[in-house]
C-alpha cells in the first residue's frame, strides 16, 4: 500500500478514519436500502468498501486565469486507510453529490486530504500546471493500434545518489568566512541527512553519496577520478560525517564521468525513482559535456532525474549546470551563501518527482524513441505533445486522455504506433505505463571485398505496395551494423555504397522476411572484379606505365587510375565495361608510348588478365628554309585528339631526327634555332599520321624573309638599341630583341612590320624612341633598315676680365616653353653638352665679389643636327 501523506497523531487518525468508514458504508449501501433490499455481504478478503469518484476531464484555461484553489480549513489532512484501488465511472454534466461527496461531507473530511498535494515550488509555479495547447489538426488515429491502460503504481521509496565536488576549488576559503566551500557543503549535507534521518518511517529513502576529484591532485589530471563514499541504502547520518571528514577535496572535475558512474548506483528494478543530486562549484573540465551526459542518462534502465545545486559558480559555469538540470528532466538550484547552500540541497534531496505519469516504449526489452500526443478522451483535441528517447516522465492535470505514441526512429513511411485510451490520471498518483511494439529487427551492414564493414546507403520499401506507389525509405549505415525495427512483414532492400566512387555501386534483395521479436541479418557484399595490368612494347618488352580507367564510352573523369612498375599490378573496378588508357614510362624511351584499350569487360569476384601492347612507330622530322636548305629546329608533338604532349626533340645541326612514338595522328610545331629571338620563328604540321609498319617523314618548311636592324648616330657611330617587331597598324608584337650595337637579324614570314627602336644609352625621354613603319619582308630576302640618332651638342665656359676663366652658374631652356633641359656650375674648361637640335635660351649669372654684385645674361641659342655651339660667357 502507498502512505501517501505524512504520519499524525494516530489518536486523531483512528476517530475521523472511523467516521469516514461508517459514513461510506452508509452512503455505499443507501441505493440498496431504498429499493428495500437487503446489500450482499462482501466477501472475506474483500476490502471492507469500495469507493467510486467521477474525475472529468479538465477545461484547460491559462494559467493566470484558472481560479484560485481553495484553502484547507484544517493544517493537517485527515487520512483514513487505503482500502484499495478506486474506480472511477465517468460523470454526468451537473451529477448529484455522489456517496463519496455525500460521505466527505458528512465526515468533515474533505475528497483532496485522501491524496497527498503536490508541493508548490519556491518559484510560484504549479508543479502541476496545464498544458498550454490549442487544438490543433492531428493525424488519423484509426492507424494506432489500441493498447489497454494497464497502469502500475511508482513506490513511494525513492532511490537517491548525492554527487559532492571534492575538487581542488573545494579548499578555496568561502568568502570572509574563515571556512572551506567544502567545509560549509560538509554541514549542510550533514543537517539535511539528519533531516531524512528522522523522516525515513514516513518517507523512506535510499541514499547514497559518491564524490568526484577526492583520490588525486589536480596536477596528475585524473578524470576517472570519483569513488563511493556511501553506498545506496538506508541513510547512517553518523557514518556519513566520519566518512565526509576525511575527505581532502583536491583533484579535476571530472563530472561527466561522475554522473555515468552515478547511474551505475542504484540497484536494478523498476517502480522506483531514482534521482541524482549534483553539487559542484564549476562544470567539468575533462573535454566532457556533462549536458549530453545527463541526456544520455535519460535513455538507460533507471533514467534518473539530475537535480543540480550550483554552488559558487561564476556565470558560464551556470548555464552549463543549467543545461545539466534540464537535460536530466530536474532543477537548477542557484547557491551563493551558506544559507541557500543548505535549503538548496534540503530542497533537491527532499523534493519528489514532478510526474504522476511515466510512459516507456519497448521492443521486446530494448527502449524506443517516440513521440506523445495526448488527447482529451474520446476526441481529436491535442493538449499535450512531446518526445522521448525511451523513456518519459508527464505532469497532467487530472482527467481522462488518450495517447497516442508513435515510434518515430523507424525507417518505414508511416510509423507503427500505439494508443492508450481511457488513461485516467490523479494529482498525486504516480504510476507507469510500458507500451510495447510487436516488431522485428532487421540488422544491415554493407561489406567491401576485403571484408570490412563500409558506410552504404540502404533503402527499405514493403514488397506488397504496387511499384508506381512504392514508397522508399532512406537510411544511412557506418562501419558498424545498423539495427532497425521494423513492422512485420515483407520488405524489399536496395544498398549503395556511400564511398565517393564515379561508377557506382548498387546491390538489392527483394522480398525479405521480417517477423515479430525475431532478428533478421543482410549483409551486403560489394564485390568488386579485379583487373590485372601488364605492359609490353611490340618488341615484347616489359615497360613501365601509368593508367586511367573509364566508363565505357565517356573520356572523362575517371573512375580509377594509378601506376605499375615493369611487373604490372591489379585494380579493383565495379562490374561493368571500362575503357582503359595507358601511357608508357620508360625511361629509356623519347616519347611515352600511349596506347587505349576499349570495352574490357570486368565480372564480379572475377579477375581478368590484360596484357596492354604498346606499338611503336617511327617519326623522322626536319626543318628546311625557301630554298630547301637544312634548318636546325626544335620539334613539338602532340597528340591530335586530345593535345597531350608526347615528346619534344631538337635537331642542332639541322639534319632529320628519329623518334617513336605510338601509332597515330599527331600535331607537329617546328621552331627555329637559327635565330635566338623571342618568339622564335615557329611553323606548324597538323594531323602527320604514324603508322607502325613503316617510318613516316615529315619535312617542314620554313617561309622566311630577314630584316636586319640596328641603331646608331648621324657619325655612323652604332647605338645600343633593343628592337620590337609589330604586325604593320597593330599592337601585335611578332618578335623582339635586346639592346645591342651590332645588326638583329630577325627571321619573318613575308609581310609588312613596324619596328621599334629603343636607345639604351639616351639619358632622357625625347629621342629614346623612333619608329619604322610599313617595313617589307619578302621571302628568302634580307632587308636592312637603321634607326638613326641625331644630337647637336653645346660647348659653355665663363671668362672675366683680361679673358680670365672664372665660374659661374648657367641654365638652358628650350625656347619658348620655359622648361629646364640643362643646368650647372663650370669650371676651368668647357662643359660640354648633347642636345636634340633646336633653339633655346640660356641665362647665366656671376657674383662679383670686389663690386658685391650679381650679374646676369641671357643668350639666344640655336642648334643644328650635328652641329657644335661653343658658347663665351663675358664678364
């Protein structure tokens, strides 16, 4: 039986216990006495009466506007003897005063008082509040199969494992106390033991207390570090404090680990709650989120609630803590004093579940993840909707429901469910309800050739659904087996690998069996066929060679490739047509023999040998001017199809060269080495076909004409000039030169060209450059053409009196522009000047020391091409 309420004077117990039995009796058998008939004596082990209450479903209003429950008018409710289960027949609209009201009534003991109430928490908030919900369009129920409400009551006992930090922040003193945070925790925990102590005969409990960061310094960074200080079972408050004194906090925080270990605890069984109360001044601080933890916990046999009490903690460690309480479905309770330290922990370990209904899904006896709706009996009104890995503790208001819980984490389009009807639910019962679902496993893996498990994707469809109206459903495996549970039934399968592969990879079984509580294993085997590579020449020579493999038919992206040495190698290629590529990498070879084989079929778990030939044919190159006369060149072949070089071959002295290459159409460029401007002269032979059986000679004409350039002066002296050569009106450089005083000799084909003319040595812009334009070249003909530099140049001296040479300081200007061409200071002999022919100014001053005065001049100058102007400047 469950003690539902705390124990009272059993004097005051005994009369109103009496009163209300004989008052229930009376009301029980009033129907029967009215009709004149005499009531049947119950039988012997029957309870001695039978009550009948009528619980409504309640009209769900907010929460701020839901009227104020009425105040008790004695401070300790009246409880009279369990006598047994209740039942509890629906309710007319407005129903008389039913016995039992008639029987409270008249006892003075009020319906509520035989139920223990939910404790109102600190925060103002009704631990049993209703469900803000509006009524929303739900799925079709008629798919859920029924499932009788067959509830079992939770035992008032609760299992409960108090976690202590006993870390190295533990030692820190507290605040201006002269105490450690460890200390004040040691009290606290010491007067609420106490507390349940004196409480076990009205409110049993199981306690057990485990501490973390106790066993090691911080410095060796243990986080496995927690250990049992009491084991689970009846609390021996004398015990616990010899224990407790003898612990030095001192290590990390392991708390993740602490709270995995926690779980380990409580004794195995059900119908019990077991809570879990953390203390810790700061979260974990061993890489571990204690968060996930405590959510993990959910999913276990004991899915314990985890209350935490946050002691001292800075505010990042708070919202950790509080994601702890809230993964774990219980509390944070925030302590920053002693006082608050104490009431915290009080509250945590003396506070009872806030559930009066657990829901747990099974498969046989594995868990299953759901989702909830609860509806108003008998209608489609949702007023509540959750989820749950398995496990799920509800608080509703008191009333009658349907519940509808679907298996959500199954692969199949519409998931199995199950509804619960008629689940009538009290404020202050807790009960439990395990809902089975009657199905079969199906364990899949996929596995490759060298018997690994390997990520795949699988689809599962019902084999009896019509193809165009077959619905697939996706899941995903890893490198282990995947288990789903699945509807019995028959089942169609299709696997793809999930390796990034071009090919491909598809594998499927149709029409497999699954039933109820039974396990049924596909594996499957992505086997691939092998292919094994040689190399020959046509002289049966073993040659190294590099590979691609392609799809049949596509000549790109492909789907293997590699290199084997001179001995060959294997691949591993999905079953189907593949055209092969191979290019040759001897060494000794001038060109790399390429060669294509096509169409190789490959067979699953077949090998298949392929000898790959290598044909050679040879290539003979040369290089002639106009006049047929040997030029020395440099040959470039590329292949004609896909332009990938095969081979670069130079001819120094312009006699032919040989080299093999495959057989084929190849694309030639010839270059000359004649001349060593940049670009060189180059003449292409497109499409030169190469045939195995005989040698094929390819001779290559240049069309050439030559332009001689170079730079000098009006004296015939040469400059040093650098030339660029453009197609006559355009930007198109053709060809180029550097800077030189000797002839340039530039190989064109015929045409007309501009030349540029740079003179390296000028110091300033103007007469740096010089154009010629629309220059012929004709073929096998040499034209020359100079750039010529014209300069005048200018001779300044300063003479004073009786012809003396003195010095003075001078400026030229190019006439009627004002801008400076030269300046400076002479000196004992001529300063001399190149200048570009033209007129000019020059102003020259002096300072005559024995007079202490400047003078001045200004002269008029012009100057020829070619032509010296001494100038005297007269003082």
């Amino acid at each position: 039986m469950i003690n539902l309420v705390p124990k009272m004077n059993k004097r005051r117990l005994l009369t109103k216990a009496t009163l209300l039995l004989a008052t229930l009796l009376l009301a029980w058998n009033l129907p029967s006495c009215e009709k004149g008939k005499k009531p049947a004596a119950p039988a012997k082990d029957a309870p001695a009466a039978k009550v009948s209450q009528s619980i409504s479903t309640p009209i769900l209003v907010p929460q701020e506007k839901r009227p104020e429950k009425s105040q008790d008018t004695e401070k300790e409710p009246t409880v009279a003897k369990p006598m047994g289960p209740i039942t509890l027949p629906p309710s007319p609209q407005q129903p008389e005063d039913s016995a039992v009201d008639r029987a409270s009534k008249a006892s003075g003991v009020a319906l509520e008082s035989l139920t223990e109430k939910p404790e109102e928490p600190k925060d103002g908030i009704r631990a049993m509040a209703a469900p803000k919900v509006t009524p929303d369009e739900v799925s079709s129920l008629e798919d859920a199969q029924p499932v009788s409400y067959q509830p079992k009551l939770v035992k008032s006992q609760t299992n409960i494992d108090v976690i202590l930090d006993a870390s190295g922040s533990m030692q820190a003193p507290f605040g201006a106390t002269s105490k450690s945070k460890f200390e004040i925790l040691r009290e606290a925990i010491s007067d609420v033991i106490y507390e349940v102590s004196s409480q076990q005969e009205d409110f049993p409990r199981n306690l057990g207390i485990r501490l973390f960061g106790s066993k090691h310094p911080a410095v060796d960074n243990d986080c496995t570090d927690t250990e049992v200080l009491f084991a689970m079972g009846d609390p021996d408050l004398g015990l616990i404090k010899d224990n407790l004194i003898k612990v030095r906090p001192q290590g990390t925080s392991p708390i993740s680990h602490a709270l995995e270990q926690a779980a380990k605890d409580f004794p195995d069984g059900r119908l019990v709650d077991s809570v879990i109360v953390l203390v810790a001044d700061g979260s974990d601080n061993c890489g571990r989120d204690a968060c996930d933890t405590a959510k993990t916990l959910q999913e276990g046999p004991n899915a314990p609630i985890v209350h935490v009490v946050a002691f001292d903690v800075n505010p990042a460690d708070q919202e950790k803590l509080e994601c702890v309480a809230k993964a774990g479905g219980g509390k944070i309770f925030i302590a920053r004093n002693e006082e608050e330290l104490r009431s915290s922990v009080s509250e945590a370990i003396n506070s009872t579940a806030p559930y009066n209904l657990k829901l747990m899904a099974r498969a046989g006896a594995t868990p299953l993840p759901f989702n909830l709706t609860v509806f108003q009996a008998g209608t489609q009104r949702a007023v509540k909707r959750d989820s749950s890995s398995g496990t799920k503790l509800l608080s509703i208001e008191p009333g009658v429901y349907d519940i509808l819980i679907e298996y959500i984490a199954s692969p199949e389009p519409k998931k199995p469910s199950k509804i619960l009807k008629g689940v009538e639910i009290l404020a202050t019962t807790r009960v439990e309800q395990t809902v089975n679902f009657d199905l079969g496993q199906l364990t899949l893996m996929a596995i490759d050739n060298e018997g690994k498990i390997v990520p795949a994707m699988i689809e599962i469809a019902a084999s009896s659904a019509p193809i165009d109206e077959k619905l697939a459903s996706q899941l995903e495996t890893g490198s282990e087996a995947k288990t789903v549970f699945l509807t019995p039934g028959s089942y169609d399968l299709s696997a793809n690998l999930l390796e990034i592969t071009s090919e491909g990879f598809a594998l499927s079984e149709n029409n497999v069996q699954i039933k109820a509580g039974e396990n049924t294993e596909r594996s499957f085997r992505f086997q691939k066929g092998i292919l094994a590579l040689r190399g020959v020449t046509t002289q049966d020579k073993e040659i190294s060679f590099l590979f691609q493999a392609f799809k049949e038919g596509v000549t790109s992206s492909p789907v293997a490739s590699g290199a084997f040495n001179k001995t060959g190698g294997t691949v591993y290629l999905v079953p189907g047509k593949y055209d092969i590529l191979a290019i040759g990498t001897d060494p000794s070879m001038v060109a790399s023999p390429r060669t294509r084989v096509k169409a190789v079929e490959i067979k699953p778990a077949e090998t298949l040998e392929l000898t790959i030939n290598f044909e050679m044919g040879v290539l003979k190159l040369s290089a002639v001017d106009g006049k047929n006369n040997q030029l020395p060149a440099e040959f470039v072949i590329r292949d004609h199809t896909d332009q990938l070089l095969m081979a670069k071959i130079k001819s120094e002295s312009g006699n032919p060269v040989s080299v093999e290459v495959p057989p084929g159409s190849y694309d030639i460029v010839a270059v000359s080495l004649r001349s060593g401007l940049e670009p060189r002269p180059s003449v292409p032979a497109p499409t030169v076909k190469v045939d195995a059986k005989k040698p094929t000679e390819e001779v290559i004409k240049f069309i050439l004409g030559a332009l001689r350039l170079r730079g000098r002066n009006a004296k015939e002296m040469p400059i040093r000039t650098g030339f660029t050569i453009y197609k006559a009106g355009t930007d198109e450089i053709v060809s180029s030169a550097p800077p030189t005083t000797d002839w340039v000799v530039f190989e064109l084909a015929p045409g007309r060209y501009d030349a540029l003319a740079l003179n390296d040595t000028a110091t300033e812009d103007s007469g740096k450059l010089i154009w010629m334009r629309d220059i012929p070249v004709e073929d096998g003909k040499t034209s020359s053409h100079e750039a010529i530099y014209t300069t005048g140049k200018l001779k300044i001296i300063c003479r004073g009196p009786n012809n003396k040479i003195i010095s003075c300081f001078f400026k030229v200007f190019e006439y009627g522009a004002d801008r400076e061409l030269v300046s400076g200071l002479t000196g004992d002999d001529w300063e001399i000047f190149e200048i570009e022919p033209g007129s000019y100014y020059l102003e020259a001053s002096y300072y005559d020391e024995s007079l202490t005065v400047t003078l001045k001049k200004w002269i008029n100058l012009k100057i020829g091409d070619n032509e010296i102007v001494e100038q005297i400047l007269r003082y």
